[in-house]
C-alpha cells in the first residue's frame, strides 16, 4: 500500500459504508495505535467538520477551504497563544517565517491579521501543506472510505455515507479531535495542562466580531428581532446577532444561519435550538438574501438549501442541542 501522503489522487473505496465502519477508522486514526508526529491529522477532520456545511452539492470540499481553517487555527495555537508543534513541524516553520517578514507581533489574532496577509497565509498553507502532505496521508489512514481526493482539481469529496455520518456525530468527534489534540500539545508543550489547552482549543477557531454580518442583516431586512418582532434600538452594541443553530453544533459563520436580536434575548437563548415554528420564516429571509442583488450576500448564500438546512437543525437536536426555545 502507497504511502498517502505521496498520492496524487484517490477515490472513496465504498459509496456505502456502515457508521460502525466509520467510526472505527476515526477512532484508531485519532489514538495511540495512529503514527502521529504532527498535529495534522487532527486538524485535517476538525477542518472536515467545519466546511460540512459548505460543500457544494457533490459534498466537495476544496483546498483553499481546508487551508483557511488550518490558518486560523495554528495561527492562534502557535503565535497567539505559543504552543509548538514540535521541532520538525512544517507548519510552524512556515508561520514563523510569515510572522517574521510582515512584522506581526506576538499575542496578535487571525481575526486581527490584515486581510490582505490573511489571503497570503491561506495561500502559502494550501500550496505547502495541505497539498504536500495533508490529505493523502489521512485518505490512507482512514482506509480510503471518508473522502476521496484530487491535487489536480484541489478538492477532498466526501461520500454520502460519510457526509451524514459526520453530521450526525459531528459533537461527539469534535470533542474527540480536541481531547486528543490537546493530549499532543500537552506533550509538546510540558509547562501546560491538557484541561487548560482543552478549553482554550474548543473556541479557538471562534470569529471575534461579526459586524459584517450584523451589517449585511440590516441592510437587507428591517431593524426587528427575529424572533419577537420588536423594532430594536439603533445602535450596535444593542443588537446581536445569533447563530439560529448554535455555534458549538455548526463551528461556522454562516450568513443564511444568522439573525438579529437583542443582546438580552440572545443571552437566554445561549446554545439552544429555537422552536421548528422559526424555520420556515428564516427560510423566507434566506430566499429573499438569494435574489438581492449584492454580490457579497450571493456569494455567502451560495451553497444555501432549505432541506439540507432543515437536517442540520434536526441533527442537532440528535447531538443534544435542547430543541423548541421560544422568547
């Protein structure tokens, strides 16, 4: 058998296979019986979960994709909060060597990160790790039966099998990914605890403002609470903008999952699913984002699909998110 990481491309052994196959590869990828110099493996399935809902309807998700999320979470591991990786890590060489030549200060964000060396970072990542080293050696790892892969289309293709088994687990092996990551930096970094990397990878990837969407919400639909109905006080610090199925279940920014409330009600609705009454009338925001002509509200509400909408909420209530909150 090749060694993954020097494939050029590969299919998806099986179409259909059980969920008891599935986890069983995720479960011996992720333990000890797994040879893991890196964190890569990791951080490859936990980039996995958060562009679940972002594949197209062939369930591809691409490279750039992939490299965004890796960026934004060994930024803030290694520069914002100095956890190495280990000597021979490539992706901290390349970091270093990017923090270096802009002049970044250490402690700084990716959020905080000029946009413009942000697009730089995503592109020096997917071209010398994520397509070096990355997705062939996981493809192998996990008997080739969660996604399939091309260097030449740079894109990862889930199978549908393995598309709706991550939805439906997707909790549970997040905190997995996380455990067993926080174990590895604990090693590597002696002078931490596992418990304190823990809590401090779970919301890493967290955006730290979500202005932009507050804004693009408002500009497209009047200043009133979704869920009451209530006009809302002009100012932004008064109005929030809420995660319809919450963020700890989706660990992404989606503008067709967001809207806007008061900071009030949006601290008693915290991480719960709102009532299914609720569905059908974001959905009808949503269809009226998809015909406005704004070309950023297009791009964001590109891959929206009701249905596919509907069994993220239904999967997250399967995860344990309390379902039928209401003001």
């Amino acid at each position: 058998m090749a060694e993954g990481w020097k494939l050029n491309e590969g299919s998806v052994a099986y179409e259909v296979v059980s969920d008891d196959q599935l986890w069983s590869v995720i479960v011996r990828t992720l333990s000890s019986k797994s040879i893991k110099t890196t964190t890569y493996k990791f951080a490859l399935l936990r980039a996995i979960l958060e562009n679940l809902y972002k594949t197209n309807f062939q369930m591809d998700i691409t490279f750039t994709q992939l490299a965004q999320s890796f960026a934004k979470l060994y930024w803030n591991l290694v520069i914002r909060n100095g956890y190495t990786q280990g000597r021979n890590a490539q992706i901290e060489k390349e970091l270093r060597e990017f923090q270096i030549a802009f002049r970044i200060p250490e402690g700084i964000s990716f959020d905080s990160v000029n946009e413009i060396h942000q697009k730089k970072l995503v592109e020096k990542i997917e071209k010398n790790i994520i397509n070096r080293y990355v997705v062939g050696a996981l493809f192998e790892d996990t008997n080739r039966i969660v996604y399939g892969f091309s260097k030449k289309e740079k894109k990862i293709t889930l199978s549908h099998s393995s598309w709706e088994f991550l939805l439906k687990h997707q909790t549970s092996i997040f905190k997995l990914v996380n455990y067993e990551l926080a174990k590895f930096l604990q090693d590597k970094n002696p002078y931490t605890s596992t418990g304190i990397v823990l809590v401090e990878i779970e919301n890493i990837t967290k955006r730290e403002s979500l202005q932009q969407y507050q804004k693009m919400i408002l500009t497209y639909s009047e200043n009133k609470c979704f869920y009451t109905d209530n006009i809302l006080p002009n100012t932004i610090r008064s109005i929030a903008v809420d995660h319809f199925v919450p963020w700890s279940f989706v660990h992404s920014d989606e503008l067709w999952n967001f809207v806007i409330t008061s900071q009030s009600i949006n601290s008693k609705k915290g991480s719960k699913l709102p009532s299914e009454k609720y569905l059908k009338k974001l959905d009808e925001r949503n269809q009226y984002f998809i015909e406005v002509g704004d070309v950023h509200v297009k791009s964001e509400m590109e891959k929206y699909e009701f249905q596919r909408f509907k069994k993220l909420y239904q999967y997250a209530e399967m995860n344990g998110f309390e379902k039928g909150w209401a003001p």
